[in-house]
C-alpha cells in the first residue's frame, strides 16, 4: 500500500482498537521500523494527529484530550485506477437505472457510492464531471426478454428462444438450458447448453426474438466448462483453439499494443528495431479480423496463411470500394 493508504490504516487501527502495539502495526502496514517512524512523525507533525505512546498499555493510541491547536484531519484518499473505474461504473449504473420498483432499496446503495467517491475530499458531481467513463460498441436498445433469461438462468429453467443470427441472417427455434450471463464489450450474451445443436453456444441477449421459460429442470455444465468456454480462445468466440495467430506490429503501433492484454495465454517479443510480435489463440477469425484491421497497415499477419489471406481478402476488398470510378 502507498503512504496516504497506510495513513488511513494507521487511523483506522487506533479508532478500532484503542491501543495498537508497535509489532502490530510493523505486521500490518508490512513496513519497515524506520518507514513506520517516518509515517508517525508525519502524521504528528504535519497532520497534527492526537498519536501518543502509553508506556502503561504498551502501544500507541489517540489522545482523546487533545483539544489544543490546528484540527486533526487526513488527506483526502484518492483510488487505484481499477478502484476508481469500479466506483464510478456502479455509480453511472445505479444512475442510468430508470425509476422503478427497485428505486427505493438502491437510493442507500448509491448514496454510499456517494459518499466513497467524495473520500478524495471533491465533489462526486465534480469526479463524475471530470472522469468520464465511454461506451463503444454498446446497443442502445434494451434487450425486450432479458427479465425471462434471467429467471430461466437463476431458477435453472430450460428456455424455449426463437433467436436471430446475425452472422447468417437467420432465425430459428430452439430449447436451451441457460447457464451464465456475460456482459462484454458493453453487451450482454447468454452462454448456454443448446439441446439442438448438442453443445454450449453464445446468444447475443438482444437478438433473441422470443423467449419462453419452460417448466423443465436446465441441464447443468460443470463450472470450470463454463469458465473455459471463453478462456481456451479470442474474444466472444468459444470453442477449441483452431490456431495461433502470429502477428507483426510496427515500431509506432508497437507502443500502444505491447502494454496491451489480447488473451491470457498470449505470447510476445519485441524485435530489435521496435517492431513487436504478438502470438495470441483463436478459435473464430471473425472479432480477431475486426482488431486486426483497426491497426490498418501498421500490423502484418505473418501465421498463419488461412487468417492472412482473410486480412488480404478484406483489405481488397476495402480498397476495391474507394478505388475512383
């Protein structure tokens, strides 16, 4: 933890506690002696926190009489990136919630996120002003039957779906057992066992046209099935790996991607002329060509030849519809 978290700790511990050993805090802060003489010395003096050592109790404790010169406060506390992305998500969410009935039980739990945001010593309204979250890709429209997945998935129900594929630009009937909501890319899918096609599929919670939760008991698939459906390859696409694409970025584009996670099992190097190799799984070539293609010229797919030569049919095909009539 930084100094203003270990500040925060050191405080917390002497409010909970009363009297806290100086073994204890060494433990807890995981510092150093000198680091923790450091911490108290700066707190006194620059904080003007009421810290004394009772020799009688052993440790350190808040001298409940100090009423004496500048009032006791701490810095205002600031957030890790990640701390701050999830607060101000949950806020925007809680926010962007029409009113219903569920408005009344979640007004405590925003005003807590409130309160949390405005532990920096600023404004939530002046955070939410000057740290904005953006959306890509996300639909607009709310998904009509999402309430009926829902309880099919929680109340381990088969569905009856009528669903849309986009990709074919076909519609068809099935019955699936729902077995877990993902939110990616700012979308919903629904992973689910399709008794039709005898495996586990991905539908896009939006394309589902009709949905029917049947009194039938949702065949189960073990969790760590459902936790490798994603994981084995890129993006949203399941299934098993097909190959590995090997991927040549320039000596420009090289800075961005390098710091960049494209899969958990990703492999790179970067080659002595700032140029960067990138070896990453996949199962479907269809979100890995739309990531390629967004690098434009400054990404070459060396492996292999099948995912090259959709890249170069595409790119043709880009070029074919600019080319001047």
């Amino acid at each position: 933890m930084n100094r203003i978290e270990r500040f925060y700790k050191i405080d917390q511990m002497l409010h909970a506690r009363g009297v806290v050993t100086l073994e204890t805090f060494l433990n807890e802060l995981e510092v150093s002696r000198a680091t923790f003489k450091r911490d108290m010395e700066y707190l006194r003096d620059r904080l003007h926190a009421p810290i004394v050592w009772d020799r009688s109790a052993g440790g350190y404790r808040l001298d409940g009489g100090h009423a004496i010169g500048p009032v006791y406060e701490l810095p205002g506390l600031w957030f890790s990136a990640s701390e701050l992305y999830a607060l101000l998500t949950a806020h925007k969410l809680l926010a962007d919630i029409e009113p219903g009935v569920l408005a009344l039980h979640l007004a405590p739990l925003q005003n807590r996120l409130q309160k949390l945001l405005e532990a920096t010593g600023h404004p939530a309204d002046e955070i939410n002003q000057r740290v904005r979250l953006l959306s890509m890709t996300k639909r607009t429209l709310e998904p009509h039957h999402f309430a009926e997945v829902a309880r099919g998935l929680l109340e381990r129900k088969r569905l009856q779906v009528v669903a849309w594929s986009r990709g074919r630009d076909e519609v068809n009937a099935r019955v699936i057992s729902p077995q877990r909501l993902v939110h990616y890319r700012d979308n919903w899918y629904l992973d689910a066992w399709c008794h039709w096609r005898k495996g586990l599929r991905s539908f896009s919670v939006d394309a589902l046209q009709q949905v029917q939760v049947l009194d039938i008991r949702a065949r189960d698939v073990p969790v760590a099935t459902l936790d490798a459906h994603h994981a084995s390859a890129y993006g949203i696409f399941s299934g098993a790996v097909k190959a590995w694409a090997v991927l040549l970025f320039s000596k420009e584009s090289a800075r961005w991607v390098k710091s960049e996670n494209w899969h958990p099992d990703q492999t790179s190097e970067t080659l002595p002329d700032g140029r960067y190799r990138l070896r990453v799984p996949y199962a479907n070539e269809r979100e890995l060509l739309m990531d390629i293609l967004r690098h434009g010229s400054h990404v070459e797919v060396e492996q292999p030849p099948t995912l090259r030569q959709w890249v170069a049919d595409e790119a043709a095909a880009l070029a074919k519809l600019y080319q001047a009539v």
